[in-house]
C-alpha cells in the first residue's frame, strides 16, 4: 500500500522556520566591539596613570630622602660649630696666657737677655753667662696633630757661679715666667773658698736649656733631635 507524502521524514536543512547558524566574528563580535575597544583603552590608561604614579612616589621619595640627608648635614655642621665656638671659648684664656708668656709666636730674643738681668738684679745673684744658639726646628711624634704649626727650639748654654744650690732653682723658676724652657743637662761644681768668706760664690752651676716656641711652619728649616723628657 502506498504511503503518503505526508508521512515521509523530511530535511531538516530545508526546514525554512528553523533557525540560521550564527558567527562569533560575523555577527557578535561588531555588537561589542566599541565595549571592547573602551575596555582595552581604559587598561592600557589604568597601567600608564599606575606607572607614572610609581615613577612620581618614587621621585617623591628621593626628594624626601635628599632633603632630610642635607637637613641632617646642616645639623652636624651647626653642631661642629657651635663646638668648634665652644672650643675657642674655652682655650681662648689659655692661649691668651701661651702667647704673653712668649711660647706662642717668634722668638723675642732681647726680651729674653732682658728678663735675665731682671732676674739677676732681683734675686741679687752673681754674674750670669749665656750663649744662645741659632733656632732650629723640633721633631714631634707623627701621632700628636700639629697641622700647620711647628715646633722650634734653641740651645742655651748657662753658667753662673753660685751661693747655694737654691739660687740656680730660683733662676730657673724665674726664666719661665716668661717662656717655656725644658732642662737638659745641669752640672754644680764646689768652689774651694774659706770658711771665714761671706758673700763669696761657693758653686758653680752649668745648664743646657733648650727655650721652645710655637710658630707656623716654615718652608724648610734643619731638624734638631728629639727633647729629652726631664
């Protein structure tokens, strides 16, 4: 028996109320293309505001990290000075007193011959003879800082005939009032006088002194040995 056309399958390909195949890039993709282009244009925004603000703190951080180092260098050179002032308030009376008494400076040679006729007219000793030597320069220990001052000194040869012993103390205690004197050597030697002799030199005293000053360095001058400690 024949069948009907009516119950034959039929194609689904040719079903004209079914639904047409749809493309991503054909037909979706256009509809959010402007969503996306604002999209990407506001990443790659984002990531450039993000790094230049990066760039910006870190600028502004080493500003900062400048500004508080020369804050704190004008500090510690506040504080030196105000140390350094401090300093020559302090030592200011002491130099004061170096540089009257003759160690600080030149030599004052007719200021020296003068003070020991002073002191031998006051403490009424007998005839003193000296010799002075020609100045020279002092080696100081490289540990002790000089910068740029020098050491100086000059040779003294001393004798004088003496009463007592004292009287060679005095002097000596005398001459540095006025300089600064280091003893290198003294000698005393007995006179033979008689016993009824009053007034009459019963010693003989003999010093080596070396009278020391402080100056600014020179050029070039010889170096004398090191002083003695005594």
């Amino acid at each position: 028996m024949a069948q009907s056309k009516s119950n034959l399958p039929q194609d689904p390909t040719k079903d004209k109320n079914a639904p047409a195949k749809r493309s991503f890039l054909k037909d979706d993709f256009p509809l959010i293309r402007k969503a996306l282009i604002v999209l990407v244009a506001s990443l790659l925004s984002s990531v450039t505001l993000i790094g230049a603000g990066k760039a910006f703190l870190t600028k502004q951080q080493e500003g900062m990290t400048l500004i508080q180092a020369q804050r704190s260098e004008a500090l510690t050179n506040r504080r030196q000075v105000e140390n350094d002032k401090q300093e020559i308030q302090d030592y200011q009376e002491k130099y004061l007193q170096l540089r009257k008494s003759g160690f600080v400076g030149e030599e004052k040679r007719l200021d020296l011959i003068t003070h020991i006729k002073s002191i031998r007219e006051n403490r009424k000793l007998f005839p003193v003879t000296y010799e002075i030597a020609a100045q020279q320069i002092f080696q100081i220990d490289p540990e002790v800082a000089m910068d740029e001052l020098e050491l100086r000194g000059s040779k003294i040869e001393l004798k004088m005939n003496l009463l007592h012993e004292g009287d060679l103390l005095n002097f000596l205690d005398d001459l540095r009032t006025k300089g600064l004197y280091t003893v290198q050597a003294c000698t005393l030697k007995r006179i033979d006088t008689t016993a009824e002799a009053l007034q009459t030199a019963s010693l003989t005293g003999e010093c080596t002194l070396y009278w020391l000053t402080l100056g600014a360095r020179t050029v070039s001058q010889n170096e004398s040995p090191q002083l003695d400690n005594q």
